[in-house]
C-alpha cells in the first residue's frame, strides 16, 4: 500500500498545468499572428512558438490524464459529469458573449437567414458540433466565429472512446497484454493519420473528407500514445523525471535539423517520430521540479479559457480592420487571459468543486491526515 500511495502521489504532482498553459497560448498567439497578417513581420516569433505545437500537446495530456481518471473511477455516471462539468460551462459562455459580440458589432442584421438555421447553429456549438458553420457567419472575420473549437468535438469523441476501448481490449485489468493492445491501436490509427496528412491538400474542399477530419480517426493515436504513457508510468518515470535539463536541448536541436533539412512537419501534422520525441519532452517537463506549476500558479487553470476565447477576439479584430498591427496581437493576448481569467474564477473553478472525487482521492486524504491538493483540473 506504501508503494502504491507513493506512485500516485508522484503521478499527481506534476507541471502539466503550466504546460497546458504554455500549449494554449502558443495555439493564440499563432492564430493571432496568422490571422492579423501579421506572420512575416513577427516571424522569429512564430517560428519558435512552432516547436510546441499546441494541439499535439493537448492530444497526448488528455490521453494520459482522462485513461487514469477513468481507472480511478469507471462509474460511467460520474465520468460523464466530471467530464461535462469541465467541458460545458466554459464552452456555453464562449458560445453566448460572442454571438452576443458579433450581434453588437451589427453584423447579424445585415445577412439573411432563418430562426431555425441560428437555433441550429447555436445548438452545434454548445453540444458536440462545434465544426459546423452556417453559411451567414462566412463573411466574418476569418469566417468561422470559432474555428478552434474543432478540437472540442474530437476530445469528447475521445472520451466516448476511453469506456469502450477499456471494455473491448481489458486495459483496466492487471495483465501483460496492454502495451500490445496499446500498439496495435496506435499503429492502425497512425496510418488515418498518415491519409489525412497525406490527401488533405487534394481533398481538403470534399465534405467527406472535411468530416473524417474532424472525427477521432485520425487523431486518437496521439491520444493513446498519453494512455501508454500512464499505463507504463512507473518504467517511464524512473527514466524521464528531473531529466529536461538533457532533454529538452536534444528535442530542440533534433526538430530544427529534421524541420529545416529533412522537411518534417511540426504542426498539428508533426511528424510521428517528432511528435514522440515532443511527448518525451512533455513528460520529463511535467515531471522535472514537479512543485514549480503549483508553485506558480496556485491550481488555477486558464489554458482552457485561453483556447476556446481568443478566436472570436481575433474575428471582432478582423471585423473592424484591426490587422497587421503588432498592438492589435498584444491587445487580443491580454483580452483573451483577461477573460480566461474571468471564466476561470466564475465559471469553471465553481463547476470543477461539483466533480466526484475518485475513492483514491478519498483514501489518499484520510491516510496522510491532510487535504492533499493536486492539480490536473482539466480532466
């Protein structure tokens, strides 16, 4: 029981919060940047935000944290509610303050379209069709109110996915079959992967290539190779933790020559030997000085508010012809924490104390004699 207690207690204490943080903004300042056409002039900028690829990182976080969550507690019930209760909230105020935005910017009164088409759009957004966009929202801004909701959608398939795999491959049993089943499954998925990356300029304009991008197919094997991570943590650990002082030069000099020599991509199309050095780096920087995140920023989590506000701030930007202005970018950063912020405090942190706690939660605060207080509160 010792040993166990003690595993758990390295597993949760972690950097992963200031990680997502570092993910999240580097996906908004790029939008940003592109967006305000502002790429070339901030380009050295650009080019280094690039190496952290920000989607990737969310991909391969949440299958390490949400496979754990879900065997510490696999009461289907309560997986949907904390899941929902993380995702929800946050998401519905996105939705409302920028259609309330776009409303008072006058751009609504000018198109034409239908109560049942705006109900429907409304709808998408706020349940698990966030990639639909109705024709009256293409003129403005970049044309999609929120395009980086995307993800949204793919990360609940993900969810959906976690039960289901567990049932079908036992991954929740105590047995020697995992990693192979484990392998077997990133390996299929890599290959959609490797279609899309492939085929996306030559069918990217074909509605049914536009659905299977946004469905988990192609993107899950990211997600797997996090639950691989966390069902091999203790192995992983032992080599990984307190080693990113060695680590993280390696990744950054082997991405520049393999980017700039061998042409791999580094984006949310990274290489698949890029990406599993980038989750090397995750995993030894979410375990080397492991206090520094709560240190810092105190379990308050804004990474998710950053994603899912700073679109619509870029598209007002855009609206009213606030571009290629190196204010306009700090502007849109500012807003977009101040109102993560915002969020954070109002909405997600009250909706997060409505979570059940995991029975190893339970027994780990009884057994030390003290509230244990550990981060990860986007899963």
């Amino acid at each position: 029981m010792e040993i166990k207690l003690l595993t758990s207690n390295q597993f949760k204490i972690n950097n992963f919060d200031i990680i997502r943080l570092i993910a999240a903004l580097q996906v908004a300042i790029e939008h940003t940047i592109t967006h305000l056409n502002l790429k070339d002039s901030l380009s050295p900028i650009f080019n280094v935000l690039s190496y952290i690829p920000g989607v990737p990182i969310f991909f391969f976080i949440s299958g390490f944290l949400i496979s754990k969550s879900y065997e510490n507690n696999t009461n289907i019930k309560d997986y949907i509610v904390n899941r929902a209760l993380r995702i929800y909230p946050a998401l519905i105020f996105c939705v409302a303050i920028s259609v309330i935005a776009v409303y008072l910017t006058g751009y609504l009164g000018e198109k034409e379209f239908s109560f049942s088409h705006f109900i429907l759009w409304i709808g998408t957004q706020t349940t698990f069709l966030q990639f639909y966009n109705p024709e009256f929202m293409r003129d403005f801004g970049v044309g999609v109110i929120n395009g980086s909701l995307w993800t949204i959608a793919v990360e609940l398939q993900f969810y959906i996915m976690i039960p289901i795999l567990y049932y079908i491959f036992g991954f929740s049993k105590s047995n020697n079959h995992h990693n192979r089943n484990l392998l077997f499954l990133i390996s299929i998925f890599l290959i959609f992967f490797m279609i899309e990356c492939t085929f996306d300029n030559i069918y990217k304009d074909y509605i049914l290539f536009k659905i299977f991008e946004v469905t988990f197919i192609p993107w899950i094997w990211m997600f797997l190779v996090g639950v691989f991570f966390q069902k091999n943590f203790d192995i992983i650990y032992k080599f990984l933790s307190g080693k990113l002082i060695y680590i993280l030069p390696s990744y950054i000099i082997i991405a520049y020559y393999t980017r700039h020599y061998l042409g791999w991509h580094i984006g949310n199309d990274i290489n698949p030997i890029l990406y599993i050095l980038l989750t090397i780096l995750i995993f030894s920087m979410a375990y080397s000085y492991s206090t520094f995140s709560q240190k810092i920023l105190k379990r308050n989590d804004i990474s998710y508010g950053i994603y899912i506000y700073h679109m619509p701030i870029v598209n007002i930007f855009i609206y009213y012809g606030y571009t290629q202005e190196i204010l306009s970018v700090v502007t849109v950063i500012f807003l977009t924490i101040s109102i993560a912020l915002a969020s954070w405090f109002l909405i997600e942190k009250p909706a997060i104390r409505l979570k059940k706690h995991t029975l190893i939660e339970s027994k780990e605060k009884k057994l030390f004699g003290f509230e244990l207080k550990f981060n990860n509160h986007l899963y």
